[in-house]
C-alpha cells in the first residue's frame, strides 16, 4: 500500500468525522451538549462506542505485539484484562450509583462535598496530569506508524504529523463535544472491530488455515500461554498480580476518569448507564481475545515467511508494536492494509478525540466552575472553552513531543505503569471518601499527601527485590499507592460532621 493510498484513505475517514460533526453540532455547540450530550444518549451506542474508547491503538498494535515479545509474554494480558472485567463490574455497582445520585457533571465534585476544596482541586487536577498523560503515549503509538509509512515519504517532520492529527481532532469535536463523540465513536468502534475480524480472516486465508485450523495452530504454538503460576515473587505474569493489577487499574482508569465516566453520565438513567457498562464488559473481555489471537497469528506468519520485528530507527532495538503495520502494509494485499489501517485510525482517534473532550470538560467545570449557576449565561462561555480545549490539544502535542525524545519501551506497558503512580492518589481519595464515613481529613494536607505518595511508591518499586525477599511488582503497584494514600489520609483525618458523610 503507498504512502499516497494510506494518506487518500485517511482524508476521506477524517471527511466522514467532519460531516457527522457538521450534522451533530447544529443547535447543540453549547456547552450542555459538549459536557453532557444534553443527557439523552443511547445506552447502546455509548456501550458500543466505549469499545474504541478504552481499547485504543495501543490495544490494536502494543498487545498483539507483545504476544511474541522476547519476554515470553504470550497471552498472559488476557490475565490481566479479567481483572479489567471485575474492575468493569465494581464501577457499574458501586461507583455510578453514587455519581448519578449526586448528579454530577463532573465526578469530582464528589470529592469536594465529601473531603473538601483542596482534596476535589487534587482529584482534578491528578486527573488532568493523568488523562494527557496517557491519551499522549496512546496518539504517539499510532503516530510514528504513520510518520514510518506514510509522513516519512514526503519528508515530513514529526512534529508536524502530530500536530495535524490533533488539529484534526480539535476541528471535530470543539463544537459539541460529547454529542458528537457518542456517535463518531460508535462509527470508529464498528471500524476498529471490523478491523480485527478481518484481519484475522485474511492472515488465515494467507497461511491457508480455516478459523478452526487457526485455533488449533495458535492452540499448538508456543504463544498461546494464558495463565502463569510460576514464581510469584519474582515473576511480574504471575495471575495473582495480574488480576488484582487489572482490577485496580481499571476502578481507577475507568470508574474514577472523567472521560469514560462522562459517557455513562450522558445516559438518561442509573438503569440505561448499568445496562451499558455490563454489556460494555462483556464485549471486551471477547474483543482481547481476539486481539491476542492476531498477535499469535501475526508470529506465526513471520516465522513462516522469515520476517523479522522491526527495528527502532533511532535505538536499532527490536519494536514489536511495528510488527502488525510492516505485515499489513508490505506483506499482505491492498484490502489487509486498508483494513488495518482504518482499525488503527479509528482505535486511535476515538481514544484522543474523547480525551481531550473530558479534559477540557473536567478544566472547564472544576477549576472555572462553568456548571455553576451564577457562570451559565456569562457572554463568551463558549468562547472560553474552545481556549481551553485548544491549550489541552497542544498540551498533548508537547508531551507527545517529550515521549517521543525519551521512549525505548513498549507502550502499552508504560501507559500502566504511569497509571500506577498518577491514579493511585486518586484511588486512594475515592477509598477513604467511600468506606471512612465517619471522618473527614485537614483539606489543606492532602495535595502533599497526594504528591508524597507516588514519590513513596517509587522508592518501594525501585526496592522491592531487597524489601520483601525477592518480590517485584508489576500493575499491582497501584494497590501500594492507594494503601499509602489511604494511610495518609488517615493520619491528617478528622472527625466529619454528618452533611459530608456520602
């Protein structure tokens, strides 16, 4: 596939974005419908598009990459992501009960009634250093694919390829916000998971295996390894670490990140948004697994064909988030490539465009207050935030910039692995509000709390082996950063007056 077909095939699937924005944006680019979606979304077109929202690029390219890692990862993500489905399960029952009871536009505003002015200031602002954190190292996966194929051959810079793919996002999604993203994300969700149906069909055409044959090779091969009981102190696979990792992660990527978060509380009831999030759960869980399946399947093609994962051309080191784009587009025929290349664009895309819409969301509503009665009908409202949607926006393009200067690993295990130190805090504040109801803390202390915490962590990780015979953490590190928030919080707490007891 040529740079030129890649870069056509791209403009007519941003040109489908722009017309549904067009359509979704008239009468509704104020700011009810860019927070809230004016509060009558589908439940089933925001279980759907929350597909392509939580599973991203890095789902579509990192994992099936790290299937074959020299790590000997194999399928022990899938381990991992039955901790995401417990996660999945305790956000719908615990979490969304109270947000819609206490109905919120932001979730952080729980915080404040419940532990005070600096404690919702910390949540937010935890979730805005993490969220662009995050849907920064997410964009820039997909972004130097698209500089090695396609922006490279007409000699391109980096930096302009990411700030055209944000310029682009930014174009869409400033008017109406989270009305447009419901429906454009389930458009780029029914691409992505097209995608990956596909995909599988046309490496087993290529291998000349039926779906049952595939089964049975992946079954037979030496990537198909799901559970892992071996070593717990030492191994970071081990099951116990990788389900309680995945269930913490995602309580707190999930159930306490305004963005996810956002769509549920677009749902007209408790009922619609419970009914999404269980649905939501039951798919992903089946998408992974196919997922882990193109990784195999992608192993199995290279070894049968002698080729071999391609090198970083900055550290010469092997990249195994390059295998699946170097097959799709120059071993496979013209329609495998359009194929993964839609999927990958619109994993990424539907991530990036409904981040930067929380943030700007979470910015707007927690620091100026833009859902407050008295800020409603102040002239140039909207005007403020499109300002602060375009800052987050280059915000990114400098992170991503930053990442870019400074990455040797995987990406998808550096996006948990900041997780765990930038949520954590964030978990910490949600368990105390939650199950200490007859305490409150000193609302001044707990930004140090917050800030002490992941620095704490640190020095634990960094340690473990010494610390605690041999042990080495992996996702689970979060449950350390949480205990020591919670321990913190305890420490500066105090006896709460019964209005701040949710």
């Amino acid at each position: 596939m040529t740079p030129s077909a890649i870069l056509l095939l791209i403009t007519v699937y941003f040109g489908m974005l722009f017309y549904i924005s067009h359509r979704t944006s008239k009468n509704n680019s104020g700011n009810d419908a860019f927070f809230k979606a004016n509060k009558n979304s589908k439940w089933y077109l925001v279980a759907f598009g929350m597909i392509g929202t939580a599973l991203s690029g890095v789902t579509f390219i990192s994992v099936p990459g790290e299937v074959g890692a020299p790590s000997g990862e194999q399928f022990k993500y899938f381990q991992f992501v039955l901790g995401n489905a417990i996660g999945f399960i305790i956000v719908a029952t615990v979490l969304l009960p109270l947000y819609y009871r206490m109905n919120l536009t932001s979730i952080y505003s729980y915080i404040e009634k419940r532990l005070g002015f600096y404690s919702y200031k910390t949540a937010a602002a935890i979730f805005l250093a993490s969220r662009t954190i995050g849907s920064s190292f997410r964009l820039y996966l997909v972004v130097i694919v698209l500089q090695r194929f396609v922006f490279d051959y007409y000699r391109i810079p980096f930096a302009m390829t990411v700030l055209l793919s944000l310029a682009l996002i930014f174009s869409y999604t400033y008017k109406s916000g989270l009305k447009t993203i419901i429906i454009t994300d389930a458009l780029q969700t029914f691409f992505l998971v097209t995608s990956v149906f596909l995909t599988i069909y046309f490496i087993c055409s290529s291998l000349d295996l039926s779906i049952v044959g595939a089964f049975e090779e992946v079954k037979n091969s030496n990537y198909s390894k799901i559970f892992f009981f071996d070593d717990v102190l030492t191994s970071k696979f081990h099951f116990v670490k990788q389900i309680l990792g995945g269930m913490f992660v995602t309580i707190a990527m999930v159930g306490l990140d305004q963005d996810l978060m956002q769509k549920n509380l677009s749902c007209a009831t408790i009922g619609e948004a419970q009914k999404n999030m269980f649905t939501f759960t039951g798919i992903f869980v089946l998408i992974n697994i196919f997922f882990l399946s193109v990784g195999a399947l992608l192993y199995i093609y290279a070894e049968k064909n002698g080729i071999s994962v391609p090198t970083d051309l900055v550290t010469g080191k092997p990249r195994t988030d390059l295998l699946f784009p170097e097959i799709a587009f120059h071993h496979l025929s013209i329609v495998p490539s359009v194929v993964f290349l839609l999927g990958l664009t619109a994993a990424t895309f539907a991530t990036t465009d409904s981040a930067l819409t929380a943030l700007t969301t979470s910015f707007c509503v927690d620091f100026l207050g833009m859902d407050k009665t008295e800020n409603l009908n102040k002239p140039n409202i909207v005007r403020r935030r499109h300002i602060v949607h375009l800052s987050f926006s280059f915000l990114m393009f400098l992170v991503i910039i930053f990442f870019n200067a400074i990455n040797d690993s995987s990406v998808v295990g550096m996006i948990f692995k900041v997780a765990s130190y930038t949520y954590g805090p964030l978990l910490g504040l949600y368990t105390f509000g939650l199950f200490v109801k007859s305490k409150t803390v000193k609302d001044k202390w707990v930004p140090f709390i917050c800030v002490l915490s992941p620095i704490l962590t640190l020095l634990i990780s960094e340690n473990s082996a010494t610390l605690f015979f041999g042990y080495v953490f992996d996702n689970e590190l979060i449950i350390v950063n949480t205990l020591i928030t919670f321990v913190g919080l305890y420490l500066i707490s105090k006896p709460a007056v019964e209005e701040t007891r949710f």
